[in-house]
C-alpha cells in the first residue's frame, strides 16, 4: 500500500464533481458525495472498496474498513523492521474500533497530514494496553498500525 492508495480507491468510485478531501477530525476522508448524488451506487462502490461510511449535515466521512488492515497484514507476513517485530503478535486478530481508528490516523499521515508525533505515541500506548489485558481479543489491527508506520517513516526519508 502506497501513500495514493487509499485515495484512489476512493476517488474513482465518487460522483462526478464530489470533492475528496483528507478529514481534520477522526475520518481519513471527507466529501460531499451526499449533495451530489443522493443515490446509494457510490455509497455501495465505497463499501466493497472497504471504506467505512458515516454521513452527517451533508457529507460523506470515509475510513479504512477492517479489509484494508487485513490487506495490508497480508503483503507483510514477515516484519520490515524491529519496530514492527514486537507487533506481529497482534496479526490475525479480529480487528477493533481502536485500531481502526488509529489506522485512519495514519494514513491521514501517510496521505500528506500532520503527525506530531501522535500516531507513534497512540500506537504504543494501545500496544501496552492490549500487552497488559493478556486476551487474544485485544489488539486486533496493531500489526497493521506498526506496519503503517513503517510506510510513514519509509516515505518521509
């Protein structure tokens, strides 16, 4: 996966004169899709893109699903560092809320957004989390995170 690949998954399923912009908030994406065409062709073509979708005051917020994790687990089965090593225990697990959000974090990163040192620092503190729970249930969706960071670190060298 590559900084673009998100946003061209998005952007070739859109209406025609949708704008698709990087989110401020906790999506990766925004548009307005919704006043465009209120049809649901877009909103389904998103879906099987694996986006997550929320509307709201006639805008569309787009995340990454569950299958981009996934997918991206599945083109590193081998760590790419040492960072990424201590995270492999998480791979396979049902993915969660937590690390879907975080994902949508970093790939607003990846994409050209601001980082601050926020995703590394929440990724960690999700990993001690999970680390102390002990539950094969928590941390679903950290190999992925970690794998994303390393994208991030690779693309700002």
């Amino acid at each position: 996966m590559n900084s673009h690949a998100l946003r061209n998954a998005a952007r070739v399923v859109l209406p025609e004169g949708a704008f698709l912009r990087r989110d401020r908030g906790e999506a990766l994406f925004v548009t307005d899709a919704p006043r465009i065409a209120a049809s649901v062709p877009w909103q389904d073509a998103l879906a099987k893109a694996g986006f997550l979708i929320e509307e709201r005051g006639g805008l569309a917020f787009l995340s990454p699903g569950p299958g981009w994790l996934g997918g991206l687990e599945a083109e590193y089965p081998a760590p790419p560092d040492e960072f990424c090593r201590g995270f492999i225990r998480f791979a396979g697990r049902k993915i969660e809320p937590e690390s879907l959000a975080l994902f949508a974090l970093g790939a607003r990163i990846l994409d050209g957004g601001a980082d601050e040192g926020r995703f590394d620092r929440r990724l960690r503190q999700r990993a001690a989390v999970c680390m102390r729970d002990k539950s094969t249930s928590c941390g679903g969706g950290l190999y992925a995170c970690a794998l994303l960071n390393h994208l991030i670190e690779e693309e700002s060298t």
